[in-house]
C-alpha cells in the first residue's frame, strides 16, 4: 500500500506527546494514506507501531530518510516540548529548533523539491508582544524572550527565508493544548496529578501552585492534531509560506482552571502558593486568534474543555495507579 498511497507523510517527534495523536489523524484522512512516524529513538509504539530513529540534527540521517521515503508532506514535530526543558538545554535547543528544520528544509530541497513542509511551531514565539493584551494573530510581531520562544522562532523564520529557493511549507504556531499523556511538566498536568496523588493517599490533601492570575488560550490535543492534518489535506490549495495560528481564542485563568479540576476531585483539597513556583507573570493575558485557519482550513476546536480537564484528570489517576 506505502507504494502506491496518494499521500506519503513523513512524521517527525511521533513519540513525543502530540505525535500519536498526529499521525492517527493523519492516516484517519481520505484516499491512500502512507504515514512514516520518526522519534530520537527507535521503536514499537502502543498506539502508532513502528517508530523508525531519526535525530533531526544529523544532517547526513535526515537527508537518507528523505531519500528513502520520498514523502508528499513532512509534519514536523520534533523538538523539546517544554520551556524549562530548552532554556536548561540552550545548545541542544538551537541545535534541534533551528538546525534540525534547516536540515528537513534542505533535504527537501535537494531530494523531494515536491514535498510540502509542515512546520509545527508555537504560538509563543509572539513573545513580549501578548503583554499589549491583543489577541494574536498571525500580523502580529515576533518578539521571542526565552531560549524556547527565540530557538523556535528562528526555525520558523528560516523557513520563511528559504520560500524564494522554492521550499514548499506551510506554518502552524499552535497555542497551549493539553490532554491524556502531557507530562507534570505543563501546568494543567501538574494539577491534575498532585491531586490525583491527593486522593491516592500519596501527598497530604493540598495543591502547591505558582502565579494563578495569568490568563492563556487552551486547546485539546485531539483537536491541535485535527488542524494539522488538515494542513496536509490541503496543503495543494495554499499559498506559499502560509502560516495558522491554531488557538481557542479563549482566554482562561489559570485560577479558574484549578478551580475546575478541583471540583472534579473525589476528596476535599487545600490550594497552597509554593514559593518556588511563585514568579509574577510578565505576560498576564496570551490569547491566539485562528480565524485564518477556520476560513481557510475550515477547522474549528471541537472538544469542550471541561471535557479536556476530565480526559486529564482520568489519565493521571490511572498514571499513579500504575506507579
């Protein structure tokens, strides 16, 4: 079938936390349908089967698997998922967000000069222009602070510099999503787990926070995904270098948002501030317009985010269940 499918879709970061879900919209799409997924890493995934190694940063292995795969699209996921993880990581950050996208975007150039590349960015690479408090869309200035926010950027930005030698690719800056397997890392995750924890018996009956006051645009994972697929499904009617916001356009407090989850909670639960954590927001509001990718893309948010908190709140229970 992968010889003759009308669409062949290279996937990189398939192993990460948005790739499974990814590559199942993506071999969910119409027609024939040959999906590639890559990690750091090789091997036989739950949900997705075999995952084949590919290190984004080595030029001469990137350019191989181009080769031998001769793909349609590219949906490129790979990177380190979290701010903490890139800021502490400064070289391998820049290494992976900016040299790994060079090196899919020339490999695609020398070797499939057809394949549509579609980068997967962030919504942050906004940066300090959210604390103007405007909805962002995709006019608005990039203006990156942190190692995440500037290494992503620049991957973001060389593709668009590559568009005049003929790169094919499309654009999405996705804002915050979560859902069932996101990692502590990520606020909504941390929650949930310390309560899950809470009602296990496993930490005393109180939620350590930082900042509660900040505002942010919320997405579930399955529908970010629905987005990117679509991306591919319709990556022949775009213009070059097009580029989606992919938001909620909702913002939400992240009071709020506890308060939701608590109330989910099976046991009483205390909020505490954990000094630690307690560092003042200098963005108060980060909220994302996608009203370009709902003309063009015909995409819209899908799942209710209570029903998103739930998904949540159940996986970490089964998490510390399963030790």
């Amino acid at each position: 079938m992968s010889a003759q499918a009308d669409l062949r879709i290279l996937v990189t970061g398939a192993a990460g936390f948005v790739g499974p879900y990814a590559v199942e919209a993506l071999r969910r799409l119409p027609g024939r349908v040959a999906v590639f997924p890559t990690a750091l890493k090789a091997s036989d995934h739950p949900r997705i089967g075999a995952v084949a190694a590919l290190d984004v940063a080595d030029q001469s292995a990137v350019a191989a698997m181009i080769g031998d795969v001769a793909p349609t699209h590219v949906v490129h996921l790979a990177g380190l998922a979290a701010t903490a993880a890139a800021n502490a990581q400064e070289a391998l950050a820049w290494q992976i967000h900016l040299f790994g996208t060079l090196n899919l975007a020339h490999a695609l150039l020398d070797r499939a000069p057809g394949c549509v590349l579609v980068n997967v960015g962030t919504g942050q690479v906004y940066g300090a222009t959210a604390r103007t408090g405007r909805v962002l869309d995709e006019t608005a200035l990039l203006a990156p602070s942190s190692v995440y926010e500037v290494t992503k950027a620049a991957g973001d930005l060389a593709i668009g510099a590559l568009l005049g030698r003929g790169l094919r690719s499309i654009r999405l800056r996705p804002f915050n999503h979560t859902g069932r397997g996101q990692t502590g890392d990520f606020a909504i995750p941390n929650f949930a787990l310390q309560i899950a924890r809470i009602e296990a018996g496993l930490q005393p009956p109180v939620v350590r926070v930082g900042n509660l006051d900040a505002e942010r645009d919320f997405l579930d994972v399955r529908d970010v995904a629905t987005a990117y697929a679509l991306a591919v499904a319709k990556s022949d009617e775009l213009g070059p270098g097009t580029i989606f916001n992919v938001a909620s356009g909702v913002p939400r407090r992240m009071r709020d948002v506890l308060d939701q989850l608590l109330a989910l909670s099976a046991v009483p639960i205390a909020v505490e501030p954990d000094p630690a954590r307690m560092r003042p927001s200098e963005t108060p509001r980060y909220v994302g317009d996608a009203a370009l990718a709902q003309r063009v893309l015909r995409w819209m948010p899908q799942i209710r985010f209570e029903t998103t908190l739930a998904d949540v709140l159940d996986d970490c229970r089964a998490r510390v269940r399963a030790g």
